[in-house]
C-alpha cells in the first residue's frame, strides 16, 4: 500500500471514529433525558357505603308548625316526639347490623361528664343484602319524665341527658361502618341532629409501571441499559482520535529565528568536526549569517539537534 493510500486509510478510520463518538454520545443525552421507567397510578372506586337519617316532628302546638312536618331545628318546647328513618346501602354488600338508641342522664362536674343512669335500647338487629332501614322515635314526653325521675331519685337537680342513635354495619368483604347520629340542642333551645349523613367511598389504587426504551438502528433498548452503554461504547471511538492527535500534534517553533532558518535546514546526520554548543535560537541564526553554510537537523536522543559545520568546527543548538 502507498503511503499516501495508508494515510487516507488512517484518516478514513479517524472520521468513522469520530462520526460513531458523536452519535453515540448524542444518544446518551438522549437517554439521559428521560425516565427509565414510568408509573402510572390509576384510582378506581371499589364500593361506596352510605348512611343517611331523616325524620320530621310532632308537636303540642300546631300553630306554626304541623304534625309531620321535617325541619332541620325543631323547637324543644313545642316537640313531643321526632320520628325518622335511618337508611344504609351498599351495592353488592351483605352482611349484619345493630342500631341502638342511647338515652344518658349525666351531671356536668368541672369539664367531666359523670353519668348517672344509662339507657339504651335495642331498634334493630338482623341481616341485610345491599341495604336496609331502621325506624327511630324519639318520645320526648317519656324522656323528660324520665329525667324528672333521676333528678329527684338523685337529688341531682341540675341532671342533663344526652341522646344519639348508634348503628354499626359489618358488612361481608368491605370496611365496618359505624354512625353515631346525635341530638343537640343549642343555647336558644332548638333541637338538631349532627351526623345524619354519612358516607365512606373505597378507592382502589392501581399502579402500571413502563419500562421506557429508545429506538436504535431498528431495535429497543432500555433507557437503563442505553445509560450504561451509550456513554461507554462513545469515550470507546472517542480514544483513537484522542491518540492520533496527541501523537501527531505538531510542536510549534521554540523561536522565530529557527522558523527563519527553517527553509535552510536539511534532515541528516551529525557533521564530524569539533563541537560548539549555542545557548540560543539567535546564536545559531548569527553563526548561519557569518558562514553561510545548511543547517543540518537531526534527532539526538529525544533532542532536537541543529548543526551548521564550518570547516573543523560544528556548531550546534539543542532544542529540547
């Protein structure tokens, strides 16, 4: 092979080296810039449990207000009785329930609430499939005479009672549900209930993880993969070039008088003759300016040698 054919053969590989560094650095930033797996949650509703009272009232008065009318504040001295209906449902559920009614008479001592006399009272019991209904009454002509008894039983005159409907649902494969439904009554004297409406949904949460990949001459590779890779197989081609140039790269000029001497220098071997040694790039212009004579380069070890021969004499200049 030529030399000349050698040497584009050489710079040939160099620029396919180059041209593969590049792209497969490209493609590195590429991987880089995105996830190398995606999740996706997605939420789903597996059952809703749902819970509601209503009721309407009868009074001892019927000027304003009629005998079956629901509010949602009933006034305490005008209300005999409050009538309602608690509902469950859950599609699909089966399972059984409780609801009782709690009646307690307490004395307030401080913060604490110490009760005296507790009354419940069993409304329902049973089974159910998907839903069912409780009927409740509140007679509260039976509750006050109640409250008169413990209050002279006790001696407590200053007695309270307070009244909450409690329903606990154990449904079969779903979330135990528990309503505490309770009457209050506020500084006016009107009557309300808190905790009429309850509702308690089940989510389901799912979650789909993607492995993510990137399309190379045909194929997927994973991102995770393309990370480690792509960057290795770049600094790879990247050496060959990063050689050549460090081995190749040209040593500039040590001074301008060797660059003006440089189209009077020839490549040979070392003149025979009594050695001078120069100090300086100018000394050896100086010396080739009085004696007119070639420059003769040659490689001594890993100097650098110029020599110029006159006569007897060879003067010479170590570059490095």
């Amino acid at each position: 092979m030529k030399k000349s054919d050698k040497k584009r053969a050489i710079l040939a590989g160099l620029a396919l080296s180059v041209s593969l560094a590049v792209i497969f650095a490209l493609y590195s930033g590429v991987a880089y810039s995105r996830e190398p797996v995606t999740v996706d949650a997605t939420y789903s509703e597996a059952y809703l449990q749902e819970g509601h009272f209503t009721a309407y009232g009868l009074f001892s008065n019927e000027t304003i207000y009629k005998n079956g009318t629901s509010l949602e504040y009933y006034p305490s001295k005008i209300t005999d009785a409050i009538v309602g209906s608690y509902k469950f449902s859950s599609d699909g559920a089966s399972g059984s329930y409780e609801a009782t009614l709690h009646v307690n008479y307490y004395v307030t001592s401080g913060k604490k609430k110490v009760y005296l006399v507790n009354d419940t009272e069993l409304l329902a019991r049973d089974t159910f499939t998907g839903s069912f209904e409780v009927p409740v009454e509140l007679n509260f002509t039976e509750m006050d005479s109640r409250l008169k008894m413990v209050r002279e039983g006790t001696g407590l005159y200053r007695a309270e009672r307070e009244v909450y409907v409690l329903v606990k649902v154990m449904p079969s494969g779903q979330e135990p549900f528990t309503q505490d439904i309770r009457l209050n009554q506020d500084s006016s004297g009107m009557l309300y209930f808190s905790g009429a409406d309850k509702e308690y949904k089940k989510v389901v949460r799912s979650v789909e993880t993607t492995t993510n990949s990137l399309s190379f001459l045909g194929a997927d590779v994973g991102v995770s993969t393309a990370r480690t890779v792509f960057p290795a197989v770049a600094l790879l081609f990247a050496i060959p070039p990063a050689g050549f140039v460090y081995a190749k790269r040209e040593k500039k000029p040590k001074s301008r008088e060797l660059t003006a001497l440089k189209k009077y220098t020839v490549e040979g071997t070392p003149p025979e003759g009594k050695r001078v040694e120069l100090s300086s790039p100018a000394d050896l212009k100086r010396v080739f300016e009085l004696v007119d004579r070639p420059v003769v380069h040659y490689r001594n070890g890993d100097a650098d040698v110029y020599a110029i021969a006159d006569g007897g004499t060879v003067y010479e200049y170590r570059a490095n």
